[in-house]
C-alpha cells in the first residue's frame, strides 16, 4: 500500500489483455495503457497427430447432421452463469425441437448437480451431449460439429474460448467480458447481449442459424 500510494500514476505505462481490464486500470487513475489482447496458438489445435481422437470423433459422429448444435466449452460454475444458459437452450428448443446443446467442461458438485435438475425438470436431458473434458488438440472437432458458440459468463478476464470459436468461424454469442470487449464488434463478427434476457438470446440465435448471409 505504502508503493502504491507514492506512484506517480501520470508516468507508468501498462498493458492490458482486453478494453475492460483498460477500463478498470483509468478507474484507478492510470492514463498511459496499451491494449493488446491476446495470441492464440493454433498449432495447438490444428495438431492432431499426437492424440488419439477416434472415442471423440465416434462419439460427435453420432449427432443428427440436420440438427442446430449449440456449444460450450468452460467450467460448470456459477460465475460462468450456466443457468442462464440453460433457460437460453429451453427457449430454443421452444423454438425449434432441431436444437441440441453440446456442453464441455467440469464443475463443482452442488453447482453442477443444480443444472442437471434444471434440465431434468426442463425435460432437455435428452438434447444435451455432455462431455467433461476434451484435450486441446482435440477441440477442433467439437467446434467444427457446432453450429453456434454461447458464453453467458458473468465476468472474464478474457475468455481463450471465444478466440478459439471465431478461428474456427462460429458465431458468438456472449456478455460484455474481457475477451468480447476486445475481440467483437457486435453484429459484424459477434454477438454482445445482456446477459438477463434468455429470450432475446434465443431470438438472436434462431436469427442468425437461419440466415446464411448473417
């Protein structure tokens, strides 16, 4: 504290991954910041050799091809709001029964088994494939089934996720965060929605899969 206090904030210069971080750091009184967000390296997903992929391949190759895949990579936590994305998919397949929810991550128990009952009393255990991990030179094919990217989170401080979705040409659908403060324009290459409106979530989705200019 005692450092802190005798900064002269006018002379440092910093580096920010994404504008939100830049917005904190002018909050606190610094003025000279660069943002530079952050690289991704697509060896790491575009190498294959190395991994035996068939058990993923089999299990993603049994997906209807005609159906509208939904995907999330990430943990299974409340800050991540999952709920949220739940009632986002439940309103989808209100939509259309076409939808399917392809969901990838692990997560604490209480928290986890609180959106297995959400889907159970939904009635969505039967559209939703769950895989509790996938290894990153193995992500290329989850993303290459999927027809759209969702990232609800609360708060993030940039979110490899959403980069990784955009490599891989899906559109976007997330909350204003770290990563989509720097990476999205919104309707230009990504989607920044307020993250308490499920049905416009829905809305947009169903918009966007259903019009190959967009």
């Amino acid at each position: 504290k005692i450092f802190y206090s005798k900064i002269d904030k006018s002379k440092v210069r910093l580096m920010a991954k994404s504008a939100l971080a830049e917005e904190f750091l002018k909050r606190k009184g610094f003025s000279n910041i660069s943002v530079v967000g952050v690289g991704l390296n697509t060896d790491s997903l575009d190498d294959t050799e190395k991994n035996d992929s068939k058990a993923l391949r089999l299990k993603l190759s049994s997906l209807d091809k005609n159906i509208k895949i939904i995907l999330y990579i990430g943990k299974i936590e409340e800050r991540r709001n999952i709920t949220f994305l739940i009632d986002v998919f439940r309103r989808l397949v209100q939509i259309s029964q076409d939808y399917r929810l392809l969901l990838i991550g692990n997560g604490e128990k209480e928290y986890t088994e609180k959106c297995w009952s959400m889907l159970e009393n939904y009635d969505l255990k039967e559209k939703v494939m769950y895989i509790n991990s996938v290894e990153q030179s193995c992500l290329k094919y989850v993303y290459q089934v999927s027809d759209a990217f969702i990232f609800p989170s609360e708060y993030e401080i940039f979110g490899m996720v959403l980069l990784e979705a955009m490599y891989f040409g899906l559109p976007v659908f997330t909350t204003y965060n770290g990563g989509s403060s720097t990476l999205i324009d919104t309707n230009n290459n990504g989607f920044i929605l307020q993250e308490s409106n499920a049905t416009e979530w829905a809305d947009k989705i169903e918009s966007v899969l259903n019009n190959r200019e967009k």
